[in-house]
C-alpha cells in the first residue's frame, strides 16, 4: 500500500466467493464512491467463469463519470494466486445450493418446525454449518499458509461459526465477522426519535448503542442520542406500535417476505427489557416455537416465513438484470450499500478511527460468557489494530438464552471438525426450534444429513 496526502493507493484484496451476483455489486459500488482508496480486487470462485463476469463488471465502473476512485478486479484461478500477498480478504461464500436450502429450510416443516431464514440457528442452520465449516477450514489453511498478516472479513452466514471456524484453524488469524442487522435497529430508533419527538436528520453514527450477544441474536441495553437515554422513550414507542408494528411501508411484511413489522422485537423488550438488535426473522428462530408455532401464528406476528422459491425467483430476477449489467444494456447504480467495510479498511489502514459492531471471539468484552466463543460487541477500529470495546454483561434471564446458543454452536463446531454425528445430533436436539419428539427428531436429522451429504465427505451417513 502507498499513502499520500491522505489517500491510499495499491490496497490488494482478495474476494473468496468472487463470483457472486450479489454482495459483489454492492462492494463495487461502494469502492468506486469513495475518493481515498484505490487498489486491485482479487477474485477467486470456485466457478471461475463467474469471478471472470465480476472482472469485466468491476473494471466497467473505472468508465463511470461518477466514479471517484480507479479500482483494477482481476480473476485468478487458484486461491494461492489470489491470496499470496494480499493486504485484506473479503469472504463471502453460498454454502450449497439451493437444493440443499430447501432441505434446510424446508424438511423441518413436515414436523412443525418453521423457520423464517434458516441459515444461522435451528436445524437448517446446524446443517447449514455442517457443510460449511469444512470450506472455512481450507480458507483458513490457505490464509495461515499465503498471507497469514492479512485482515480478513467474513460476511458468510451462519456468521458466528464461519468466524469460530477461522480462528480454530488458526488462531493468530486477524478476522472479524460483519453484518449489518445492528445498522437497522440503528435505523428503527432513528424513526422512532422522528415519531415521538419530531427530530428529523439524525445519522446513525449520532445514535449510540452498547452492543452485546451473538449474530442474529444480539441486544443494546444502552442507546443515546445527544446524551438522551433513549430507553424510555423506546419503552413508550413499543406500547404504541405493539399492536400494529411498525414499518418503513405499512403492511410491506405481507407482500415482502424480508421484513417484518417489529413486533417480535417489541414483544421481547417488553419480556426482558433490552432492545433485541436483530429482525424479527432471525430473533424468532433462536427463541422456542413462540412466534412460529404455525404459520398462522407467524402472520400474527407480522413477518414471513422466506421461502426457498422466493430466493429462486429472486435469483433468476438478479441473473437476468446481472447478464444486462455484463453485456452494458444495463448500468450498475453507484448508490452506497449501508455496508461499513469502505469505513473498516480505512479504520484498518489508518486513515480514521471509529466504534462499530463486529463478531470476534470474546476476550473478556462480554461478561459471563466463555472466553474463546465468537460474539458480537462494539469495536474501535484504527491503524492495524482492532480493540473490542468492554460491553458488560446483559440481564441474567437474557444472558442465558445467549449462552444456551454459544455453548451448542461450540458443539456444532467440534463435531464438524470430528465429523461426528452423534455430536452433531445433541446439538440438533438442543436448539430450541426441534420441539418434537426425539425420535422424530432422528428422522429429520437423517433425512437433513442424506440431503446435504454431497457436501459431508467422510460422515457415516
């Protein structure tokens, strides 16, 4: 890298996962609107012929007036080609196709388990994980051995696993997990400070949250804005809309399987009284059959169950617009993506220092929860360095939802790493979605595996 009058040239990236139609657009677009870094995007997929489309599409940008920095992607075939020498990774992987996802997502449903994502908890997420951390271990191997100093940053989903996985392998590694699901909570108080006390333009960097818990499944019990406690107007703010919820667009949850109305979130800080930080599609999946009993009582609650064919139809929507953008019919939109990764490599690079949330293993950030296990605090980001910032402890009642989920991703971790079944088993009957009987509960889990065992080399299956 070369600094010069506050910009920096030269960056090298490697992208795992190079090929996608989805995250890499959004990363393109993003580099290209800020004016302090340039550099060279490394891409490497398993399917070459797709990091190749993302080369030409990421070099289009440079031609774009608006662009404001010159960034050269380049496709390599080998992962040792992309990483030897980089200075970032960035990791974002699909774990399977989709027909092992409707497995996931929908086997379980043949035995009254609903999930509304199924790609971090529940049964589909255990399997989800199965399969995946075997690729985390090859990428973690791979970066440990071709460039072990690198900053590299997971955004593959389930988010804490993947994660757990990189330092497991190699534990001097300097990896983070991002996700974004705090930014939206963020974005809740926002309107709620416009609905209840009329102030409009506020940023998310002014809305200040303490943050604590694990992916998906994380909580503030501290937010202000300009030094006002904005608990208990939050408090006030769910009495209002506990009933009704609230949206960016009334009613959007029953057309748009990807939001929800609040109401989970509302319900939970009513029970334990702290923000729960996630959407409502990801809470309800680490909480017992409360909200998703049936689909009936999931439409009460006001949000959707995502089905597998909504992401197929989605897909072939974005490789229809994709093949516009490659053949230029189409333009990629410069519009920032809400992602903090521009922000993080400046953090990184030094270029500024600033507070976010990510996923690292917990050196004594969160209290009562094991050294070692992967959760999601708030960080302070500067020249090389990555300081998690002290976040306490969350009320006992909650602390011991969380925990229950750590200890069980643990397990998750250990049997995949042993590739051991019966391991694997304990901790599909431990989650608290397989509300069945237990030797039902074998079936599924037989059936689960059968359906995923392309991706599970050397299981007895």
């Amino acid at each position: 890298m070369k600094f010069s009058n506050e910009k920096v040239s030269e960056i090298q990236i490697a992208y795992i996962g190079g090929g996608s139609m989805y995250w890499a657009k959004n990363l393109i677009a993003d580099l290209a609107l800020d004016d302090q870094l340039s550099g060279t995007i490394r891409l490497y997929d398993l399917d070459y012929h797709k990091a190749k489309n993302n080369e030409k599409l990421g070099n289009s940008v440079s031609d774009y007036p608006e662009t404001k920095s010159k960034w050269t992607y380049k496709a390599y075939p080998t992962l040792q080609e992309a990483l030897s020498g980089c200075d970032f990774v960035f990791i974002s992987i699909l774990p399977g196709t989709f027909r092992e996802m409707e497995s996931d997502v929908h086997e379980p449903e043949k035995y009254g388990i609903y999930q509304a994502v199924g790609d971090t908890t529940g049964p589909g997420g255990l399997v989800r994980a199965l399969r995946t951390i075997p690729m985390y271990v090859e990428i973690a191997q791979a970066i440990e051995r071709f460039s072990p100093d690198a900053w590299v940053f997971n955004y593959t989903n389930p988010m804490t696993l993947c994660t757990r996985t990189l330092f497991e392998v190699f534990p001097k590694i300097k990896a983070l997990g991002c996700c974004h699901e705090i930014f939206g909570t963020q974005g809740l108080l926002i309107r709620m400070l416009r609905d209840m006390e009329g102030i409009e333009g506020v940023h998310r960097d002014d809305v200040k949250v303490n943050v604590l818990g694990i992916n998906h499944f994380t909580w503030i019990d501290q937010a202000t804005y300009q030094n006002m406690d904005l608990i208990p107007m939050y408090r006030k703010f769910v009495d209002k809309y506990f009933e009704s919820g609230f949206e960016h667009n009334k009613d959007a949850w029953m057309t748009n399987t990807y939001t929800a109305a609040n109401r989970v979130k509302f319900d939970l800080f009513r029970r334990y009284g702290v923000i729960a930080a996630a959407g409502d599609r990801h809470l309800a999946e680490f909480m017992p059959p409360w909200y998703m009993k049936d689909a009936e009582t999931v439409r009460t609650w006001k949000f959707g169950l995502t089905t597998v064919q909504s992401r197929v139809e989605k897909h072939a929507a974005t490789e229809l617009f994709y093949g516009k953008l490659l053949s230029g019919e189409e333009k990629l939109p410069l519009k920032a993506s809400g992602e903090e990764e521009v922000r993080q490599l400046k953090g990184l690079i030094g270029l500024q220092r600033f507070v976010t949330n990510i996923n690292v293993p917990n050196v004594g950030q969160m209290k009562n929860m094991p050294l070692g296990v992967v959760v999601e605090t708030n960080a302070e980001f500067s020249a090389n360095s990555l300081r998690p910032v002290y976040a306490g402890e969350l009320p006992m009642e909650v602390n011991n939802l969380v925990l229950h989920h750590a200890m069980n991703q643990e397990l998750i971790l250990k049997a995949a790493l042993q590739k051991d079944k019966g391991l694997a088993f304990h901790a599909f009957v431990n989650d608290p979605l397989v509300n069945i009987d237990v030797n039902q509960a074998e079936v599924l889990f037989d059936q689960m595996l059968r359906n995923t065992k392309a991706y599970l080399p050397g299981w007895n299956i």
